[in-house]
C-alpha cells in the first residue's frame, strides 16, 4: 500500500493549527477533536449505522461526549481516528484499533462510514487500505483482525478484496432483530498484505 504519512500543511477553515495525518487516496486518518461529537452522537443513533455494528441502545449526547474524551486520551491498547474526505476535508466516519498486544503484535479493528452521501464510494475501502498500512509500517503490528455480521456482505466484498482471509466463524453469536446472526472473524497478515484487487 504505497501511501505515506503525512502532515498536512495547509491551514483549514475552521482553525490554523497543522494536525499529523494518516493519508491514504482519497481519505485522511486524525485524531478526534471535541466539535466531531454532534457527528458521532448523529451517526450513532442512525439504525442504517448501527445495524453493522454492536451497538444496540440510543446512545445520549453526554455519553458520546465521555466517549471521545476517552478516545482523545493517549491509550496503550487502543488508537482512534477520525475518517476525514481529503478533497473536501470533512468528517464522514470513524475508525479504531483495539485490544492491541504489543508482544504478539496482533489488533483487532473497527471502521464505519457514517455519512451517507459517502456511501458505495470507495472511501470505506480507502480507509480499510489505510489504516492497514499504518498499522502494518507505522505501529509494526503483524496481524489485524476483525467481526463481521455475515449479513454485511458488502463490508465481506471489500475486506477481501483488499487481503483479509476468513480465519473463523462464531455461529449464532449475537441477537438483533429477532433472530440471532453468525460473526465472521476476517483477518489480514502484514506478510500478506497486497493490493485491492478490486480498488
């Protein structure tokens, strides 16, 4: 994955400070600042974003906000980003690398697309694509894992394409509406990683 971090240094609209960037094709990985909360707590509460991830209560505005405060705090297990476009700059998702084990040097990740006028345009895949790469040169980690509900066979087509394997299956492992659904666990080895072959 050839791109490159970066930082950035012209100044945006709303403030002048240059922020360290994890740049990829088309998005652009940073830390969470304290005005992405009215997004956050948006999106979180949107069931066409929520119905891919675990979350299953609405989610208070004061929660999201204790939320992120975490999020910007420095943690040994976990970095979090927020997925910004990089031709207009604005906040369009979220992402995270968790349970991190510097020993083994495995992680396990998460990524959404909340806006919806970024849906089915390629900056989901660009984000998977970028936060691998960092995590695989950057962080040095050699194996990224993550849960996918089977249902979600558009998140299965792009992990795919872009070099994860399915390592297993937990059948039956989690309720939602009505029914309980299988996790696929899908992960991505540093000596393996290539290419989308499907960009």
């Amino acid at each position: 994955m050839g791109n490159r971090t970066e930082r950035d240094q012209t100044p945006e609209p709303r403030e002048s400070r240059r922020r360290f960037m994890i740049a990829g094709e088309h998005v652009i990985l940073r830390a969470f600042e304290r005005d992405d909360a009215e997004r956050c707590y948006r999106w979180m509460n949107d069931p066409n974003v929520v119905r891919t991830l675990k979350s299953r209560y609405p989610i208070a505005f004061q929660n999201e906000l204790e939320w992120l405060d975490r999020a910007m705090l420095p943690s040994a297990t976990e970095r979090h980003f927020a997925i910004e476009r990089k031709d207009d700059r604005s906040h369009i998702g979220n992402a995270s690398i968790h349970d991190i084990d510097w020993v083994s040097h495995t992680g396990w990740f998460g990524l959404f697309i909340g806006e919806p006028t970024a849906w089915n345009r390629g900056f989901g895949g660009d984000a998977i694509g970028t936060l691998v790469r960092f995590a695989f040169d950057d962080m040095n980690l050699r194996k990224l894992r993550i849960n996918v509900f089977d249902y979600n066979e558009r998140a299965k087509h792009v992990l795919l394409a872009h070099g994860f394997v399915q390592e297993g299956r937990l059948v039956r492992d989690f309720y939602r509406e009505g029914t309980y659904h299988d996790l696929v666990i899908l992960s991505i080895f540093r000596d393996r990683a290539q290419e989308p072959v499907n960009p």
